[in-house]
C-alpha cells in the first residue's frame, strides 16, 4: 500500500466540487449558467438552531518530532482548539450576524488543498480551482442562527451574574455530542446532520481537525493567522510511513477532542465569558448563560470515516474525566485509517452506509465487514453492554454529509446512491436520536428494538413471519447484522418497551 492511495480521498461534496470545477467553471462562464448547487433546506425538528464558531489557544502540544523541510517547523503542534457548536435556540432569535458560509473563507486554501489531494497542485490549477469552488457553492450558507441565545435564556448576562441562583432557574440541561469530521473534509461538512440533532434537543460540537487531513484551515493564534492544509510526507524533513502517519494524525485528533471537553467543561462551569474573550473567532457572546446547560459527565462521541476511527480510539477504556463519554455513534469506520480500537466499553452504535457494507475490503488481514461486525459482537458478548451494526440502505460513504443535499445528482453520478437524499439523512439522525435516548432512560426504539436480519451484508436469516412483523420503514431502510436480543425473562427486562418503539421519539 503507497501512502498515495492510502491517502487517496473519499467522495466528500468539496473535494467533488474541486475535481469538476476546472471544467465546470468554463461551461458556466460561456453558457451563463446558474451554479448546480442547492441550498441547505431548514432543520425539521422542534426548535430553531444556533451556532457559535469557538476557537481558543491551548497549551502547545507537540503530537510527533516531524518538521516540514522548508522553515524546519513543527508539522503537528496542536496551539489552538476550533469547533463550531449547534444547540437549540430561543424561539424566534434574530441574529445581527451573517449566517456561516458554508466554504469558510479563505477558499482559496481549501482549493490549494483539495488540488494537492489530487496530484494537480500548482500556481495556475490552484486559481481555478479557487475560481470554480467560489462559483459552485461560494455563497452557501449554513442555515443556524449565528450567535442566537440557547433555548431557556431568561436572563441577559448582567441580571444572571447579579443573581447567580444555584438551580440557574431550573433550566433544562441538554445532552452533548462530541462530532469528529473525516478524511479530505472539514467541520462544516456535515452542518446538516448537526444541526438536525440540535433541532431535536441536542448540542453537538464539530471540531475542526488540523492534522494534516484536511484541505486547509487557518489556525488564530496571537493576534495572528496560520495557514494549515493537507500534509504528504514529502514536506516533512524526515518523512513519516503510512502507519506512523496515521498514528500521529489520530494522536492530533484526540488532543483536539479532549481540549473540545475542556473547553465544554468550562463553559458548563460557568467560564464562558472567558471563553468569549479569548475566542479568535469573535463569537459566544451568550456563552455565561450557559452554566450548567450542558450534562458534561455523560457526553457521546461521535465521528464519520476517519472521524469514526478517531472517535473509536477516543472511547478506548471507557469513561475517564478527559473523555467524559458514554457511548459512541459510529459512521463508516475507517477502512484506510489504521486498525479500528476494540476496548472499547460503553453502549455502541455502528451504521455503514450501503456502499461501505457491500463492497468487499481487505482490512489488516479480514474484510473490514467482518473486522467491524466482530467488534460490535465483542463488546456485547465480552464486555456485557449493548451494540448494536447496522447498515442504511441506499446510501453511500457521503449520504451522512451535506453532499446529497447540495449536489444530488453528483452524488448519485459517482457513488450509486439511491436514497432520496433528505430521507437518507433524515434516517441517520433518527437512529442517532433513538441511540441518544436509549443512553437517557434505557429503552430500545425504532431499530433498536429489532432483532438482527443479516449477520452478512447479503444474508437474510428471518422467516416469513419475521420478515412481516418488522415495521415497514425499518424493513425499507435497514440491515441489522448485530443487536442485543429481545428475548427477556421479564417485560422490560432487557430494555425493549414496545410501547416507545411503535411512536415515533421524533
């Protein structure tokens, strides 16, 4: 295996957009086209959205002694920690402040990234692709109010901090999940999927990763503004192979995790004001009101793809004061991202999307299927917590994205996608939700209240009768290849309540 395909990206929608912009940019500019892409449609659950880009410096890590050979700078020192929150807002909230782009200034950076993950970097293909980006979906937005107060603010900060009260006036506390991005992509990827949970009563903090997996992002630190892009081991002075590549990069990637929780447990502390002032972005002015908002000790991770692995890796041991997690949602674990944690001991959801489970993969010696589906199986049989493998039918790698929805065709073009594009996502947040609330109150809905229906991708074990008492959507849009059993000594013994799985949670 070359570390060129190894790093070979996936089909997330801005690295699509930049291998067709160069051709597409042209047939625009002569036919006076409009751009293909669609805008973000409004979330569909019970409160408005909200987000705040947060980035804050840390205390300087240094995850590995490779330097780049030009400047002899570290190539992976962590000095700044950059998430964006989504939580539900106050009805209503109108915000002074532009909506988030959807391609986060500059693009040129993220262009130059995505043409260096292509093999075509240079002065002149750099521009177009800059050009072509900026013309597809430049102007995108992400439809969360920016900088809007959390949902149950009743007091403005000056009036709280007077008061202070010890029960914060009885507001609701929500539930959080830490978001880990993939490979070739960035934390606005999946504005869509996070904001859709924050609609439901959830906030979710997307870290933006910069180890080197990523198209480019600028680092605010000091008053001052560093560039980071894509790294290859030809920029580094002593060159890194494949698996001490991955190892360093995911390294990067939990310290950036365990900083996202400190800085939450600050803000949860009552420190949000400090937050905002030292927050380069410029954002979280409602950030004090946000004292004992968040459940701090009882947070998920969550990741997709090189994300997943990184989010599996964070949940090795179980629950510890840095990484506060108690349970995992797992999209597409990584097939190219190094050996996929198995200690794992907290409740555990693993969706593959359609084409992640059918195309056969060779993964450290197994199929990645097998390696995937043994894992889950290992954490029910050894470690006694539920887990459950499943897999969305119709959907490909990037149906978890804001992909189908901003290019529908081009998605559908290059990875056969068949799913409606919102009723695809609209399924990963229903299975996220119905895991975030069996972790609440431990009953089993929706699709986790089935039995398994595939311990193969292709292999269906359930008779007639089986196949008939299975809930028509979930038999349209799922494969279940692991699940704890239904069969209890006694009703409600092992958590299914057939009552909360016939109504719908959302």
């Amino acid at each position: 295996m070359t570390l060129r395909s190894t790093l070979r990206p996936r089909w997330t929608i801005k690295y699509a957009l930049a291998a067709i912009a160069f051709s597409s940019f042209a047939l625009y500019s002569v036919l006076d086209m409009p751009p293909l892409s669609n805008r973000l449609p409004p979330y569909t659950g019970e409160y408005n959205v909200g987000t705040v880009d947060i980035e804050v410096p840390v205390e300087r890590q240094r995850l590995s002694e490779a330097v780049f050979k030009h400047g002899r700078k570290p190539a992976f020192e962590l000095e700044t920690v950059l998430f964006s929150l989504y939580y539900p807002a106050v009805e209503d909230a109108r915000s002074r402040k532009p909506k988030h782009l959807w391609f986060p200034k500059p693009i040129a950076l993220q262009a130059e990234g995505y043409a260096k993950l292509a093999k075509v970097s240079n002065f002149f293909t750099n521009r177009i692709f800059a050009l072509g980006l900026w013309t597809l979906a430049g102007s995108l937005t992400i439809p969360a109010g920016v900088d809007v107060p959390i949902l149950g603010t009743v007091k403005n900060y000056r009036d709280y901090e007077t008061e202070h009260p010890d029960d914060d006036y009885g507001l609701p506390e929500y539930p959080v999940i830490v978001f880990s991005h993939g490979f070739a992509s960035s934390r606005t990827d999946y504005t869509q999927y996070c904001g859709e949970l924050a609609s439901r009563g959830y906030v979710v903090a997307a870290i933006e990763h910069r180890d080197g997996s990523g198209p480019g992002s600028l680092v605010m630190r000091d008053g001052t503004k560093t560039k980071r892009s894509v790294i290859s081991a030809s920029e580094l002075h002593t060159p890194l192979d494949i698996p001490a590549l991955k190892v360093t990069q995911l390294a990067f990637r939990e310290a950036e995790i365990v900083e996202t929780v400190r800085v939450l447990r600050e803000i949860n502390a009552g420190l949000g004001n400090n937050i905002f002032k030292t927050n380069t972005r410029k954002e979280g002015k409602d950030l004090p009101l946000w004292r004992d908002r968040l459940n701090i000790e009882r947070i998920v991770m969550a990741g997709h793809s090189y994300g997943a692995t990184g989010a599996m890796q964070a949940l090795k041991g179980g629950h510890v004061y840095q990484r506060p997690f108690v349970g995992g949602i797992i999209l597409d674990p990584g097939k190219s991202s190094g050996p996929l944690n198995e200690d794992i001991r907290v409740p555990l959801l693993i969706i593959n999307s359609d084409s992640w489970s059918r195309t056969p993969s060779d993964f450290y010696g197994g199929p990645h299927f097998d390696v995937v589906r043994d894992i889950v199986r290992k954490v029910l049989d050894e470690s006694h917590i539920y887990a459950w493998f499943v897999t969305v039918k119709g959907t490909s790698h990037p149906s978890v994205t804001d992909a189908p929805l901003i290019e529908p065709w081009l998605l559908s073009w290059t990875t056969g996608s068949t799913i409606d594009v919102k009723e695809g996502i609209r399924q990963y947040v229903k299975a996220t939700e119905e895991f975030m609330l069996y972790l609440k109150d431990g009953h089993r809905r929706g699709i986790l209240s089935e039995e398994v229906t595939h311990p193969e991708y292709e292999h269906d074990v359930r008779d007639e009768v089986s196949k008939a008492s299975i809930p028509m959507e979930i038999e349209e849009y799922w494969r279940i290849h692991v699940a704890p059993s239904t069969g209890c000594a006694y009703p409600g013994m092992c958590g299914v309540d057939h009552d909360h799985a016939a109504r719908p949670p959302w």
